[in-house]
C-alpha cells in the first residue's frame, strides 16, 4: 500500500489580508482607514503546511474540512495550482474558514478569524488507509475537530507514524484536552506564549524540560525575531534569526515547522533542520501571504549559506 510521508490535519481559510501605513494603535472606533494594499489568499494551518512540505520536495498530503460557499472554490483552486490532493471526504453545512488580517507594515496586527467548516471534521471524512503515512502534522483544531484529532493520533501510531504537533494558543491553554496527543507528540512546536500557557517555569531550560515532561520528544520554542530554543536527544539547541525587512508576520510559525520537518525527513542534521525553518520563515514574512514565495529545498539551501545561521548545542549533562 502507498504510504505517503507526511498527512497533514487542520484547517483551510481565506485570508482577506490589508495592510495600512498607520499604526493600528492610532486607529480608533468609527474611523475610517485608508488601506495601501489588499490581498486574498488561501491559508490556514493544514494548507500553509502541505504547501510549504510539497514545495521542499516532501511527498504530502492534507485532511481540512470545508464548506459548500465560495471561499472552499478558493481553496480548492489553489491546492490544485499546487498539486495538492485534499482527503476529507465530505464538506460542512457551515461556512469554509474565514480570516481578515489587518497588519501594519510588519509591525503590529490584527486578525479576525471565523472558525466554521473546521470545526466540524468528523471520523466520518476520513479512511483509516489514509493514515498509513510517515508522519501525521497536527495544526489547530477545535471542538469536535479536536475530539477528531486524538481518535487520528491513536490510528497513526497503530500504523507507526510519528507525530508532529503545532498547537494553537487556544489549544495551549487546554492543558487536560490536548494532553493525550502530547504524550504520543514526537515534535511539538510553539511560540514562547504558548509554552508558558502550556508549563509556567522561569528560566528557558526549565520550561523546555517540563514539556519534554508531558511527552514530546523534541520541544521547540519559537520568539518572533529573538531566539529559537529547542531541546532535542539530550540536547538544548539555541539559534537568532537574521535581521530582515518584515511585510506581514502571517504564516510564519507554519512556514518554519515545515522547514524543520522537511530537513528532518531528508536526513539533515538537527541544526540544518532548524535553519532550514528559519530560512523558510523568513522568506514568507517579507511579503504578504501565508505560502507567498515559500522557498524549495535548493533555494533553502541557498540562504541557509547566505545567512550563515548560527545554531549553538549544549548537553543537558
């Protein structure tokens, strides 16, 4: 049977993306803002990831429930510009994802988003088959999704598939909810809010070990432009994105966990993988659009020299 390396699970949205040259902390209720730029793309977490992995050369597929409207035409006509095959089997009576993101010029935003199809995948939309895969990449999903979710985890590892998890804050904070699929987590990934939601500890390495705690293997803890920390076979890896000029920050925590997964898969060295995220995210935040010029395994490479990233390790013991 076709096993495929990695099936990624979560959410497909429309990203209505403006952009103002104001501050948003000056805009006030009842103006009217003129908006410079406006842009539809497709995003959310199972589409930004599969597309991101297909482009690094990562044979994927995607499961993200949609709605019978418009916007799901939307999706479904970018995943095909990717050759990107959708397995959910049926579509929502509610309303494909919705998102508006209000950003200026990289330095604050806001995004409005309206959680409908995806919470609403069920057992029923998919074939246990279809989790004969490699790796299972678990994005945010909510409710009944949820609930979904951890009945997915429990075939996966059946069928011997490792598991990546990149949680939401929303799902950080369910600390009880998300804990089974926690202890199954092969990588989880997070920003550094997320992870003090998920285990308050002063000091970094504290807070790494303590979720390593629950079950993850490897831990990884992104901080927007500052410091990536990761603890990963014993050891605590730390590394400082370069400096670049950020249009829009959305997308870019997806863009980074493919990058990291799709170096692990090819083989590369635990540090080379973390670069390789990194690299991956830069480019996405210098223009607008979560898969906006998403970067093939050979252009990685590339910055990964240009930027000469460097990764520090150091033993526990």
């Amino acid at each position: 049977m076709f096993r495929s390396t990695v099936v990624c699970v979560g959410s497909a949205t429309v990203d209505n993306i403006l952009q103002t040259h104001l501050p948003l902390s000056e805009i006030k209720i009842g103006d009217k803002a003129l908006v410079d730029k406006m842009e539809v793309h497709s995003g959310g977490g199972a589409t930004n990831a599969g597309v991101a992995l297909k482009l690094l050369g990562v044979r994927v597929k995607i499961i993200a429930k949609l709605g019978q409207d418009h916007a799901a035409d939307i999706v479904l006509k970018e995943l095909k510009h990717y050759h990107l095959q959708n397995l959910c089997l049926h579509r929502s009576r509610k309303n494909t994802d919705y998102a508006v993101l209000v950003s200026s010029k990289g330095k604050d935003r806001i995004i409005y988003v309206h959680k409908g199809a995806s919470n609403d995948l069920s057992p029923d939309d998919y074939h246990k088959k279809d989790l004969n895969t490699n790796w299972l990449y678990l994005a945010s999903l909510l409710g009944k999704s949820f609930s979904t979710v951890k009945g997915m985890v429990k075939e996966a590892k059946k069928r011997k598939a490792r598991i990546l998890f990149n949680p939401s804050l929303y799902l950080a904070q369910q600390k009880k909810m998300i804990a089974p699929v926690l202890k199954d987590t092969d990588i989880l990934v997070l920003n550094k809010e997320e992870a003090e939601n998920l285990y308050h500890k002063t000091t970094m390495t504290k807070l790494l070990l303590g979720i390593h705690g629950k079950g993850p293997k490897t831990v990884v803890i992104t901080d927007g432009a500052k410091k990536i920390h990761a603890l990963h076979e014993e050891n605590i890896y730390t590394l400082t994105p370069p400096k670049v000029k950020v249009m829009a920050t959305a997308g870019a925590g997806d863009a980074f966990t493919s990058g990291l997964l799709a170096g692990i898969i090819k083989g590369k060295p635990f540090p080379v993988a973390l670069q390789l995220g990194v690299v991956n995210s830069l480019s996405v935040i210098q223009r607008l659009g979560t898969k906006n010029k998403l970067l093939t395994l050979e252009e990685a490479e590339l910055k990964i020299k240009k930027y000469q990233i460097k990764v520090t390790k150091n033993a526990l013991r």
